[in-house]
C-alpha cells in the first residue's frame, strides 16, 4: 500500500476536525452514542476525503530540454551493443 501523501494527510485531517465541529455544533448531542456517531462519521468522511485527494504524477514526467515524443523517436540500439544481454524469449 503506497504512503499517504502530506496534502492527503493535509485534507483528511482538516476534513475530520472542521466535520466533527459542525455536527456537534447543529446536532448538540449529549454525552454517549450522539457524540460517538459524529466522531465516526467525521473519520470516515476524512478517510474518504483523503482518498479522493489526486496524487501527482511525477512518474511519468519529461525530463526538462526533451521534447515529448523524442524517447519514442530515438534510433534502437544495434544487435552488436546488445550481445550480452539475456532474452526472456526461447
């Protein structure tokens, strides 16, 4: 399972702090099961915030100065550079 993020961790956590105080403020519940509800509705609606959170792609960027398709342009290596090399293919 990859890591949370910080801007995850970020939204998840404002998400359940900011939540719990709106209930409590509308709903005022006593002590007891009202106050146990909003503090498991609030974690799970920060759970699902932080979810939902887009992850940055910074896998799959171009390193500056390359043009986008110059990767997929590039002549293949000739069969003598790759003599050594081992081949999944029988």
């Amino acid at each position: 399972m990859p890591r949370p993020t910080p801007a995850q961790i970020a939204y998840g956590s404002a998400t359940v702090v900011f939540s719990a105080l709106a209930m409590l403020l509308f709903a005022q519940p006593g002590a007891g099961f009202g106050t146990a509800l909003i503090a498991l509705v609030s974690l799970a609606l920060g759970l699902l915030v932080a979810l939902t959170v887009p992850v940055s792609r910074t896998t799959g960027r171009v390193p500056r100065g390359e043009a986008a398709g110059a990767r997929a342009r590039r002549a293949p290596q000739p069969a003598e550079s790759r003599v050594g090399e081992h081949s999944l293919h029988r």
